[in-house]
C-alpha cells in the first residue's frame, strides 16, 4: 500500500447522509460467509451497544465498513467489508491501519485485537501481514488475533 492511497482512504462516522452507501457496501461472493452485510453491522452498533461503526471513504466515496469496540485494555476491530468493485486496491489495509492508529490514540489501549474465520485464508494474511499475531483464543468459532502496541 502507497502513501498516497493511504491519504485518501478515510474512515468517516455512519450517519443519516451516508448510511444508504454503507448497506450498499458488498464483498465478492466468495467472502459472504464469512462477513456480514454492513447493515447487521450497523444494527449491532446501534442496539448491541458495544460496537461503533464507520464508512470507509475512499476520494470521499464510501467503499467499505469497518467497526471497532474497547474492552478492557484492548481495542477491538471488526466488520471489515471492503464492496467487490473496490477490492485488490489495498483499501483494506488502509482500512486496518485507520482504525488501529485511532484505536492506538485511545488512553489505556495497550492491544489491538480482532478474529476471524479459520477458513478467512484471505483475512488471515491481510491481518498477519499488519503485525497480528494468533494467540490460539478463539471467540465463538473464529480465531483471535492480537497485535501489540509500543
């Protein structure tokens, strides 16, 4: 991922004016059984209570969600869906990198963590790469992985 894509990769706050482009956000179909439609997503925030959800912008076009949560000294990061159309492109990445470096920011946050499908092969090593690290915990039936901050 370049610099430059990394600047115009935004993650804005889901609000009236936006979340339409968000629950039209779709990943390739190879993807669907491991992620949800942003619109559970966007449920989950909003009545689960535990969950903040975000657009991910890119050029100030929504291409994607991404939602984090705080617990204990962890963030947590979740409901990443980059749409089809925009995949391949590093968005993801970005996406990941975004979230962390708010997350980071955060008073007490010493860890990030997120999990995933053990079949994900794809998110596996898109979140190996950024530096998470399995832990062998699992949350529900997915692996949970954790990255460290200095």
């Amino acid at each position: 991922m370049t610099d430059a894509l990394r600047s115009r990769v935004r993650l804005v706050e889901i609000d009236r004016d936006n979340w339409r482009d968000v629950a039209a956000v779709t990943p390739r179909q190879d993807q669907r059984e491991y992620v949800a439609d942003p619109t559970y997503y966007m449920c989950l925030s909003h009545y689960g209570g535990e969950w903040n959800c975000l657009a991910v912008e890119l050029d100030e076009r929504t291409v994607g969600h991404v939602m984090w949560g705080v617990e204990g000294d962890e963030g947590w990061i979740g409901g990443l869906v980059i749409d089809a159309a925009h995949q391949g492109r590093g968005i993801g990445t970005a996406a990941v990198e975004a979230v962390s470096e708010q997350l980071a920011a955060m008073d007490g946050i010493r860890q990030l963590a997120l999990s995933y499908e053990p079949e994900n092969t794809t998110a596996r090593r898109l979140y190996a790469r950024l530096g998470f690290v399995e832990t062998g915990e699992t949350e529900g039936d997915e692996i949970v992985a954790r990255r460290h901050l200095a």
